[in-house]
C-alpha cells in the first residue's frame, strides 16, 4: 500500500482535509498537555512526599522529646536547601511546635500558579515512635524548580501551534483513518501510564516522522522522569544517612543512639541489655600535644577498634566530641559485663600511628543495667555517673548498681 514506507507529515497533510487535520492535531496537543501537566504533578507530589518523610524522621527525636531548639534549626536548614513554602510542627494535642513560611517577595506569579496547581494541598506526616503518636509535620511545597520545565512546555507547545496553524488548510480527507491509526496507540499507552503509574512503559514507533518525534520527545520525558524519582531515591538514602550517622567515624550519632535506645528499653527480652558510656581519659592532652588533626584520628582509630571487638547484633554511636556509646543485648550474668569491659579495654593495648607518631590513648567504661532504671533518662544517667567513677578506678570500669542477672554465660 502507498503508506506502507515511512512518510513526512507535511506529504500526508497536502491531502487533507482542514477539519481533519485540526481534529488531528487538537486530539495529539490535549494528550501532550494532558500527560505532561500529569508528569510534573506526580514528580512535584512524590519529591514533596519524599522530602517530608526524610523531614519527619529527621525531627522525630526532636519532637518526642520537645526539643524546640533542634526543631527550629533543622527547619531553617530545609527551607534553606529544598523547595518548601510553609513547614508546620504540632505537637500530639495539636499545639504548634514551631513554622518557617517563605518571604512573599521570593515567590514570582508563576510559581504561585504552580504552587496552585500542584501544592495548594499540604502533605500532612504524623509523627510516631513505637506506633505512639507525637504530633504532625505540615508541609506545603514550593514549585520554584518546576518554573523553568514549566516555561519550556508552554513555549514548545506555543511554537509548535504557530507551525501547526500554517498547513492546517491542504491536508485531505482519506488520511484520516491512517492518522488515527498512529494516533491511538499513543492515546492507549498514555491511559495506561495514568492508570498503572507505570512510568517504564514508551511510546509505540510510529511511520510518520512528526508523531514519530512527538513520541521519542515523550519518550524521552519519561526516561528524564524514570532518573529523576530513582535519583530522588538515592539522595533520600543518603540524606538519611547523612541524619543518622556522625560525618567523622561513619558511627550513629546521637539522634540515632536514641532512637535505637528508647526502642530496646519499650521491648521486652528474656535476657537483660546493658548501657555502656565510654570517654577518652587523654583526649584533651591529645589534641594539645599532637593538634586536632591527629586527635580526629585517634577518635576514627578508636571507633573502629571498639566496633571490631563488638559482635554484630551490638549498637554503638558516638554521642560527640570523645564520648561513644554501646547497646548491648542478651547479658545473661554480671560477669559477662566485666569481660565485655576487660574485651573493649584491649582496644587501647595499642597505640595510634599518625604522621610517623605513636599516640597512646585511654578510656573509662561506665555501665548501666536496663532492669535497673525506670525510664532510658535514669539508665543514661546511672551509666553517665558509673563512666565518672570508672575514671577513678585503676580498672576503668563500673556498673551502676543493679538487679542481679542470674542466667548463663554470655560469650565474647
């Protein structure tokens, strides 16, 4: 048949007629505009839900324990850094914990259009640990990075209407069922798309090279589309861990530590946990003698040794400056904790070697029972008090008195 080989649009188009080419066009413009306005309010909506989950549990910990100081900081840290129009924390009886709104003079009328369309609707995430509610994080999003993209397609589509509009009159009326022909299998994959959210699928090849480019364009939106949401994955897992670990040693930080703490101590185990606080005794006289530098390494060096003679299902975290912290699990007997103490006080047998240097280094253990403390504020205390006791003892390690564990050996 005559439209059996691949034709220009323009070949086809002189046979036409003008109602048929327009219905044509109209047809191909509204599925254009139609998937495109969808793609950019899906990719608005799921980098606003991604930001305000990584916002939730980053201020989790603030929240259970009303910090407000910590809230508000970590606020302004995200609207500095990520598209966000209001943030709003309340509290578990609707109380606001704290808000940041963008200055009015920084929103142009475009992305206020935007924001209209795509995030007049707040993302509402509660805030929870251990399935007990603590209050909500309100965000509106803010389509300041979606303007450009925004402005692109409103200039492609205007421009390719002018061109469009010039040809209209010579087109014939026996093309048409061929045009639909293309048309459809572009409308049915662009169905599909909206109803499965499959962003994988493409559309369909097609003979004639205007339809053709319209596709590999849409094609290629999708694939931009694909990157993006598997780029925002992977920077949602780093900023993640980024919130949860302490940049010098790779360790949990604080905020860790205390997540992982508060959900031991609300778990009931048939063995006993112990709390270790762990403080460099010379660090001081290190950083002094031998400068920060070489004190950031006996820190690194520390880390590591205390990790290596730790068994894997073991948390430890460093809390700051020179202070760690281990959670460990299934402590059977008092004397176990006395020769987990002696295991980890071997790591300093050895001294650090930086810059052609030999730096000796110490530290005292203190140690607390989670059956000896109603609530994880009194078992940091009781292990925060044994690590200063530890400090004046010549074996550098205390426990904090405690029920007895009458259980067999825990082995190291």
């Amino acid at each position: 048949m005559f439209f059996n080989k691949m034709t220009s649009l323009q070949t086809l188009f002189k046979r036409s007629q003008l109602a048929i080419f327009g219905l044509t066009v109209f047809t191909c413009t509204t599925i254009f505009i139609v998937i495109s306005a969808y793609t950019m309010e899906v990719l608005a909506k799921q980098s606003i839900n991604v930001l305000s989950h990584a916002l939730s549990e980053r201020i989790q910990p603030a929240v259970v324990f009303n910090d407000k100081v910590t809230i508000n900081k970590i606020l302004n840290e995200y609207s500095k850094h990520y598209p966000i129009r209001y943030i709003q924390v309340l509290d578990e009886d609707s109380h606001e914990l704290s808000s940041i709104t963008l200055q009015k003079n920084q929103v142009n009328p475009t992305t206020k259009l935007l924001d209209r369309l795509f995030f007049n609707v707040p993302v509402i995430v509660s805030i929870q640990h251990n399935e007990q509610y603590y209050g909500k994080l309100i965000v509106y999003g803010n389509s300041s990075n979606l303007v450009n993209f925004f402005n692109h397609i409103l200039i492609g589509l205007l421009i390719a209407s002018l061109l469009i509009l010039t040809v209209l009159s010579i087109f014939v009326r026996f093309v048409y069922q061929y045009l639909m022909s293309s048309i459809t299998p572009m409308v049915d994959t662009a169905r599909q798309i909206d109803q499965t959210k499959d962003y994988k699928l493409r559309l369909p090849n097609s003979p004639i090279k205007e339809i053709q480019g319209i596709n590999i364009v849409f094609n290629e939106l999708l694939n931009k589309v694909q990157d993006s949401n598997q780029q925002l994955q992977i920077e949602n897992d780093l900023l993640s861990h980024q919130a949860k670990h302490d940049p010098l040693t790779q360790l949990p930080n604080r905020t860790y530590f205390y997540q992982e703490l508060l959900q031991l101590f609300n778990q009931e185990s048939e063995y006993n946990t112990a709390l270790f606080f762990i403080d460099n005794n010379n660090f001081k006289v290190i950083n002094d003698k031998f400068g920060h530098q070489a004190g950031d390494a006996v820190l690194k060096e520390m880390a590591q040794r205390l990790k290596d003679h730790l068994n894997p299902d073991d948390f430890i975290a460093r809390l700051g400056g020179d202070e760690f912290a281990i959670l460990i699990k299934n402590i059977k007997q008092h004397k176990d904790l006395e020769k987990v103490s002696k295991h980890l006080l071997d790591c300093s047998n050895h001294p650090v070697h930086y810059d052609k240097t030999e730096i000796y280094f110490s530290f005292s253990i203190g140690i607390a029972l989670f059956s000896g403390a109603n609530s994880p504020e009194d078992l940091i205390s009781a292990a925060d008090n044994a690590m200063y006791k530890a400090k004046m003892m010549h074996q550098h390690w205390y426990l904090s008195p405690s029920k007895d564990v009458t259980r067999e050996d825990y082995s190291y």
